[in-house]
C-alpha cells in the first residue's frame, strides 16, 4: 500500500491516498495524554475557584471551564488534520508567522497595559495575548526550517537566518516589555538546533554572544524597577513591601501547606489577599498551601508523565518535521513550567510566566491545546504507519 501524502487531496480518497473515517481516526489518539490534561484541567478549574470565588463568586472558574471547552474541541479537530500539510506548503506557515508579528506590532498602537507590560489586546470577554501565539509559530517554523537542512548544520548562515525568524519576535517582546517571553523564544531556538546538530563552537559563541547581550541589556535597556525585580529574588527581605512582597508571601503560602494542606479555598494567604495573582503567576503557591506537599508533588508527577509522553512522541516520530516540532512543543511547556515553579519557591526571578494548563487565562490555554491538537495528528499519523519519503535521520 503506498500511503504518500497527497497535498491536494488530503480529505478524500484518492488512487494513492486513503481517507479514514474521523471515529476511527479518534481511536488513534494517544488517550494517555488527555487523560493527564483532564487532571489538570480539574486541578485548574477547583484553584481558579478557590483563588478568585470571593472576589467573583465561580464567574473566573466559570469562564476557565469555557476556555477549556474550546481547547479540547480545537484539539480534536486539529487532530483530525493532517499535520505534514504545515511541512509541505511554507506559504502557511509564513503567512501565520506574519499574521503573529502583526499582532505583537500591533500593540504599540491598540495594546492593553496590564501589571507594566503592554502585552494584551482587550476584547471584551477575555485579553488576547499575542506573545503566546507567536510562540508556538517559532515552533513550527523552526521545526520546518531545521527539518531540511539537518545536514548542513555546520553552515553558519542557517544559525544567522533562523536567528533572523526569532529577531523580529524578541525585539517586539522587549519593547512591551516581556523578558519571560524572551528567555522561552530563545531556549526553543537553542534547543531545536541542538537537536538538530549544531557544532558546539557555534553554540558556545552563540552562549558568549547571550551573555554580553544580557550585559548590554542591564546597564542599557532594563529601568531600575525591573532590576530591583530581577535582583529581588536574591534577597527579598530587603525590600519586604516592595520589590521582594511578592517572593516572601509565596514563600510563605507554600511553607503554610505543611504535609497535607490547608484544605480547598482553606489557604490564610491566599483566602485573605497576602498572596498576590494567586490566580496566575502563583497559583503553584496557592495549590500548595492548600493541598500541601502531597499535592504539590502530585501534581509535579501529572507534567512529569505528560513530558514523558511528548518525548515518546519525539523519539518514534518518522521524520524530522514531525520530530523537531515535538521537541519544540516539549520545550514550549517544560520551559514554563520550569520557571513559573522556580519563581513560587524564590528560586527565579519573576518573569510573569505562567503555569501551563493551571493558570487562569485563555490565550496560553487556547495555543497549549493547538500544540496538542498538532501533536495528536502526528501521533495519529504514526500509528497509521506513514513515513517520511523525503528525509531519513535515523
């Protein structure tokens, strides 16, 4: 049976490309992966409720319930879609990387102003975040970037050009200004090349040449309050009220939840309003103090099982699009995760990066279950036993 991809019949059946009917398509999912996202998304509804009921009764958890309504169908549908039409026509791909860069240009003129950043369009219902969107773009076009041109990765121009994708990007992420946002794009770039084979001495200068930019960008670019926010986690107690408040009462919810936690909406921090964006940014610290260390490190295990499960992905995928885009998407949340945990137990500095799949707010919700959606095609695709007839990196 020869099971090319046939571009322009992606949907119906043709001599050399046969269409699968959606249920059976559906059995094709990896099961395991939802599973742990619908643990997390009953985490995230009960903390969004027990963070915000007093100021807006279950109207947040409410609408968090919706967001995620939206997520699993855009999941499944994108699941439905054969992925590898993104790997063989770049015009789509170009068309969302420019569409994305739009909409971070825009906020210079339409942007919404929230905690210092200008960072959100607001629509009403919800603020949009453009940042996130572009986030998963870099992913896919670094992925299909890189996915052709594995072996010339000694070249130093495809450094300079795929660089040139992030520049753009970054530089409109600083003007907001989002330094979170900016370390996730650049480890993304770091990572897929080194997956993709890049030669240490050019990523050693590439680790010098970040070191002298963050030199530059201290003494040049940050204002003296991101500084105090940046140097804060060194010693928060010497500014207690000030640079260091929200670092100490972290701290001190997560300190307060003991072995056992204090109980669902039971947290004194969180429930008297010590513990700031509980909602959000320190959500990790509310769960804490109110399910204690035994939650905490349930929950560590749930994004620990679901990493592992997107790396399996990686690692069986059959070409490099599909691999590459896997790791990218991995990154993606791992990064997140990783900082928005280190910055809860004052390990960080705080970046106002958020919990994947926890925190309240739609637009990292909505663009996690888009990269889901992608990664389930490709699992699907898997298992119907496509290969790649253009690339072998095994």
């Amino acid at each position: 049976m020869n099971q090319r991809y046939c571009p322009r019949h992606v949907f119906r059946m043709t001599k050399n490309c046969y269409m699968f009917s959606s249920f059976s398509l559906l059995k094709k999912l990896d099961w395991l992966i939802i599973s742990a996202i619908f643990i997390l998304t009953i985490t995230s509804i009960l903390m969004v409720y027990s963070t915000t009921h007093q100021n807006s009764d279950w109207h947040m958890a409410q609408k968090q319930l919706l967001f995620y309504a939206i997520g699993f169908l855009v999941m499944i549908g994108l699941s439905l879609v054969d992925y590898r039409i993104f790997r063989e026509h770049s015009w789509i791909l170009i068309t969302f990387y420019f569409i994305a860069i739009a909409t971070l240009i825009g906020l210079l003129f339409f942007g919404t102003t929230i905690r210092g950043s200008r960072s959100w369009y607001n629509l009403g219902f919800f603020n949009f975040e453009p940042i996130e969107l572009i986030k998963l773009v870099m992913v896919f076009i670094l992925a299909k970037y890189f996915s052709s041109r594995h072996i010339e990765m000694y070249r130093v121009r495809h450094i300079l050009i795929s660089g040139l994708y992030l520049a753009i990007p970054v530089t409109l992420a600083l003007k907001q200004p989002d330094f979170g946002s900016v370390i996730i794009l650049g480890f993304i770039w770091l990572g897929i090349m080194i997956i993709s084979g890049i030669k240490w001495r050019h990523f050693a200068t590439l680790g010098i040449a970040g070191i002298g930019g963050g030199v530059l960008a201290w003494f040049f670019l940050f204002k003296d309050y991101q500084k105090a926010r940046l140097l804060s986690f060194l010693d928060p107690y010497k500014d207690p009220l000030g640079a260091g408040y929200n670092i100490i009462q972290s701290k001190i919810a997560i300190g307060n939840g003991g072995l056992w936690g204090r109980g669902l909406a039971q947290g004194p921090q969180t429930q008297l309003g010590f513990l700031p964006e509980a909602h959000n940014d320190f959500i990790f610290a509310a769960l804490s103090e109110e399910w204690g260390l035994i939650g905490a490190i349930i929950l560590l295990s749930i994004f620990a099982f679901l990493f592992w499960r997107i790396l399996k992905v990686c690692l069986q995928s059959q070409n490099n699009f599909a691999r590459l885009f896997a790791l990218g998407y991995l990154l993606l949340i791992f990064i997140q995760v990783a900082i928005n945990i280190s910055t809860n137990l004052g390990l960080l500095p705080i970046t106002g990066i958020v919990l994947p799949f926890i925190s309240y707010g739609g637009s990292n919700l909505l663009i996690n279950f888009i990269g889901l959606g992608i990664l389930q095609s490709i699992i699907i695709r898997q298992k119907l036993g496509y290969r790649n007839e253009e690339l072998n990196i095994e």
